[in-house]
C-alpha cells in the first residue's frame, strides 16, 4: 500500500514537471515567433513594408518621409531599440520614392511598390554611403547607378581636400588648374552614365530620380539641352506607369517645357541675336 502511494506521488511529480517543460517550451516558442515577426514583416499585396537594420543606431530616431521630386514629407518615425532594427508598414495608393534617415542630409532613398516587403541595411552615422537595400526592383536599379555615384563622389572629395591644402602654397594656380581637369573628366563621366542609365531604364522611375539629379551640386541635365533625355523618358514612364502623380508630374513638366523652347524658338526666327526688340527704349 505504502509502495502504491509512494508510486502516485512520484508519479504526480513527474507529471507536473512535464507539464512545467511544456509551458517553458511553448513560451519560448511564442517569443521567438513574436521576434520572428516583428524582424521579418512581409507585405501584403496593397502594402510596401520597409525593414531595416542599422549599426549605431541604438537610441536614435529613424524617420520614413515621402518624396515628390521636390520636397519631403516626414510619415512614420521610430525609435530603435538595443537590436537596432525597425519596421515600416504602410498603404500607398502608387509607387512612389520613400527617404528613410537618422540624421539631417543624411539618407537612403528607396522607390516602392505595392506587395514589396524592402530590407534596409547600412550605418545610422553616414547613411547616405553605406546603405544597402533588397525586395524592390527599382530600388536596385538606383541603388546600381549611385554605387558608381558614390565612388565618383570619393574622388571629388579627395580633390577638395588637395583643393584646400593648395591654397597657401606656391604651386597653387598650376595645381588648381590640374585639379578643375580632373574634376571635368570625373563630370564628364558622370554626365555619361547618367545619359545611358536613363536611357536603358526609360520606363523606370528611378531614371527620374537620375534625370533631376545633381552631382556636386552640377546639374546634369539640362531641360532645354537635354530636351531629348527628357521627351524620352516621359515616354517610357507614362507606358509604365500611367497614372502615377510623379509620372504625370513630369509629364507636365516636359509639355510646357516644350512649349517653352517652341515659343524660344519663334521669337529667334522673328528677332535674331543682337536685335533689340521694338519696344525696347534704352533710358535717358
């Protein structure tokens, strides 16, 4: 009898810790699920989602803003924890250019599209020459074009620093007019994979990132110059996408850009250079 009661009570022990293991096992479960989550967000198919991981980021800010081509406009912010990851869910209507940044000028633009699920990864202290992005066609195509950007950016950068130290020495006229040839070649080249970048990618909107670019502050397109570039480009992208704001933005922009050079146009047939207009009266 003695043994029987022995037994149960063993038993019961046994029992209760197997339960015990179970519920530590299923908690565990929960929480890495949970994590699994929130690290790995997918889209659905009229949502973009934008994770990211970012080194130095821990205690910083992270904001997501819109972009129409001119200004930005700050949608979503997160404060990032000791894992130094965030995510970013959101319902646009179109494709669009997104800007996430941890500092002032300092930034990655991602372009998205309805469905895609965007992992972000970089350093929160100089965003802007580090960030890497994955899960968005046209992303990866900007982020082809300004990789070469980057290194061309490092070279002028390197010519500003000789720039600089020059200026008190005597060599400082002969090494300025090296150095603005060597800049010139470094524009040149840009200019030149700017051109074939919008011309291979003419339905693309990251081509209309490219086309309204600077690089070092220079434009490198010209609206009346360049008019072809942009006829061109304003064609591809209302095949592409129709309807989009940014497209018929451009759109706009390219027919009265047109009109302008056409009105240039007939005012240089009916007034030639050096001519002074007939209304014109100089002042007495």
């Amino acid at each position: 009898m003695v043994t029987l009661i022995n037994f149960a009570k063993r038993n019961c022990i046994m029992m209760e810790k197997v339960r015990n293991s179970i519920a530590w096992l299923l908690l565990i479960l929960i929480t890495i699920v949970s994590i699994s989550c929130k690290r790995t967000a997918r889209a659905q198919a009229d949502e973009i989602v934008i994770n990211g991981k970012l080194t130095n980021s821990k205690g910083k800010m992270v904001r997501l803003s819109t972009f129409d081509g001119i200004l930005s406009h700050v949608i979503d912010s997160a404060n990032i924890d000791e894992d130094e990851s965030f995510s970013f869910r959101l319902k646009p209507k179109e494709a669009g250019f997104y800007i996430v940044s941890a500092r002032k000028n300092d930034n990655a633009v991602l372009i998205g599209n309805k469905g895609e699920t965007i992992m972000l990864t970089g350093d929160a202290t100089q965003l802007l020459s580090t960030w890497k992005a994955k899960g968005s066609a046209e992303t990866k195509l900007y982020l082809d074009y300004w990789n070469v950007s980057r290194k061309q950016l490092k070279r002028v950068d390197s010519l500003t620093f000789i720039f600089r130290s020059s200026q008190i020495t005597p060599e400082y006229l002969t090494t300025r007019i090296r150095l603005d040839s060597i800049f010139n070649a470094i524009m040149e080249k840009q200019r030149e994979n700017a051109t074939l970048f919008v011309s291979k990618n003419r339905g693309a909107l990251a081509s209309l990132l490219v086309i309204n670019a600077k690089f070092s502050r220079i434009p490198l397109f010209y609206e009346e110059r360049d008019i072809n570039y942009f006829k061109m480009l304003d064609s591809g992208l209302t095949k592409t996408y129709k309807d989009n704001k940014l497209v018929v933005d451009f759109h706009n922009r390219v027919e009265q850009l047109m009109k302008r050079i056409k009105n240039h146009q007939v005012d240089n047939r009916i007034l030639p250079p050096g001519d002074k207009n007939p209304s014109y009266k100089p002042n007495r």
